[in-house]
C-alpha cells in the first residue's frame, strides 16, 4: 500500500470547492463500487494513524489532542 501525502493550503480565502457537487449528489453506487476496495479489519484500525496539519501524527486509537 503507498502512502498519500496531502497538502493543507490556506491561501483560499474564499474556501472554494472545486468539485462538481451536483454531479457528486446524482449519482447512485453501483453494487460493483462496494467491491473496489476490502472491507476494513480490526487489524487495519489498530495501525491507523490519524495526520492533522501542524499536529503530530498519532495512533487511531488514542483521544484526539483537539476536537475535529
């Protein structure tokens, strides 16, 4: 499995999506979709890691340092 590095950036000033939510909001999964990706375990969620931007990284299973 790779591992996705996101970028956090605050330069919007308006927070614009830039996604088409109607068409988002249309469409209907497909049985098909579901069998993209396996279903989660209890082993996936006891190595999960939780980023936030500026925060350091932590276990999935620890409480928050802020609130989300």
């Amino acid at each position: 499995m790779t591992e996705n590095n996101v970028v956090f950036s605050r330069t919007s000033a308006h927070r614009d999506i830039h996604s088409d939510l109607e068409r988002v909001d249309a469409h209907e999964i497909q049985p098909e979709e579901y069998e993209e990706i396996p279903e989660l375990t209890e082993e996936d969620f006891a190595n999960g890691v939780i980023r936030r931007p500026g925060l350091p990284d932590q276990p999935f299973g620890v409480k928050p340092l802020h609130g989300s």
